[in-house]
C-alpha cells in the first residue's frame, strides 16, 4: 500500500525588537511533494483500502445437536475399493487445547472430492480430510450422501483462516451445508471435534504436507 504525504509550505515572521526579522523560506527536499490538492488539475490521491475478510462466526451454542451422535445403522455397502489417499497433518492455532493436531487424508482430485468420507462407520478422533481447492476461492456446498459419520465441516480460506464452520451435520442426507464465506480448503472431522477442542471461526490453521 502506497502512502502520500501533503506538505504544506509555510513562511513565518518573528518580531526581534522593533526590526522585523523575515524567514527564509524552507529549501527544497526529497521528501517534500507539491501540494496536489492545491492544484485544480489533480485530482487528491486516493489510497485502496483492502476488504475486510469475510468470517462467519462460531455462535456460543452449537445451531444443531445430533439425535444419534453415532455411526448410521444404515450405512450401505462401500461398491467399490476405497482409494489408497495421501495424508498430511492439520494443526489448529489458537485452540484452547494445545496442541490440536489432526492426520488427514487429502482429498484433492475430483473424484476423491465427490467421494469423500462416504461409506466409512468410524473415524479416530485425531483424523479427518481435507478437501483442496486449487481454484479461485468460492463458496463450496457439501452434502452428506452416504456418509455413515455425522461430522463437523471447516470451510479455510487461502491464507489459513477458518472462515466457518458448520457442527453436528447428520448422517445420510442430500441437504447442503456451508458458509456464506469464500473458501480454499474444507476440512472434515468428527462431529463436535471443534467444541471439544475449543475451535472457533477467525482462528488459524497449518498445514504439513497437504
């Protein structure tokens, strides 16, 4: 961001005794620009002002509580091989517990996205999966379609941030759960994973080997 400074030039008089003594005026310096305000021919400089970033926050109670906390009875079949994924480490800063670190397993091409965390009945408390979105950032919609694990969703944008999140998402359901807030990164982990740890929009998140 480019700052710009308006100096003014003045000339000041000091009376000593009864002769008036006149100022030189101030000589010239680098660091002195025209008045440009002054000018009628230009226009006053205008400096961008950066958005403010786009955070949906976390309520102080859950907007959402679970009737079956566990794995759905009616979880089907998995059709298919489950594919063999990557995994990095998500750390949580700023979480009341400390350190909060969780292995995920990286969903980044589309079809591993679509998937997700379809068709699995449990998960450990210390996994989940984040979803990379090498795209510009948007709005990104989940559904749970086949997935046997109620979960809680961190929607992070580019730099880190978690700009919402959405708790206690029922299992089994074709409804879409996001946040009004653009985002680079959806993680997903057991359904109030975030309150048990003190996780809240605003916070910040690293990430090894995602």
């Amino acid at each position: 961001m480019t700052t710009f400074r308006l100096v003014t030039f003045a000339l000041a008089s000091t009376l000593f005794g009864c002769e008036p003594r006149i100022e030189e005026p101030v000589p010239p310096s680098r660091d002195v620009r025209p008045d440009v305000a002054s000018s009628p021919d230009k226009a006053a400089p205008t400096v961008p002002v950066k958005p403010a970033r786009c955070v949906f926050p976390t309520p102080d109670k859950p907007m959402r509580t679970l009737a079956h906390p566990g794995p759905d009875p009616n979880c089907p079949a998995d059709p298919e091989v489950p594919p063999n994924l990557r995994s990095g480490k998500v750390r949580f800063v700023g979480a009341k517990d400390k350190p909060v670190e969780i292995v995920a397993e990286v969903a980044e091409r589309p079809r591993d996205r679509a998937r997700g965390l379809m068709f699995r009945t449990n998960m450990p408390e210390d996994h989940g999966m984040i979803f990379v979105f090498n795209e510009q950032p948007e709005v990104h919609e989940f559904w749970m379609r086949n997935t046997c694990i109620p979960l809680d969703m961190l929607f992070v944008d580019r730099d880190g941030v978690i700009v919402g999140i959405v708790e206690n998402i029922p299992t089994m359901n074709d409804s879409t759960y996001s946040v009004p807030c653009p985002s680079s990164y959806v993680i997903e982990v057991n359904a109030g994973y975030c309150r048990r740890h003190g996780i809240v929009a605003g916070q910040k998140i690293q990430l090894d080997g995602v």
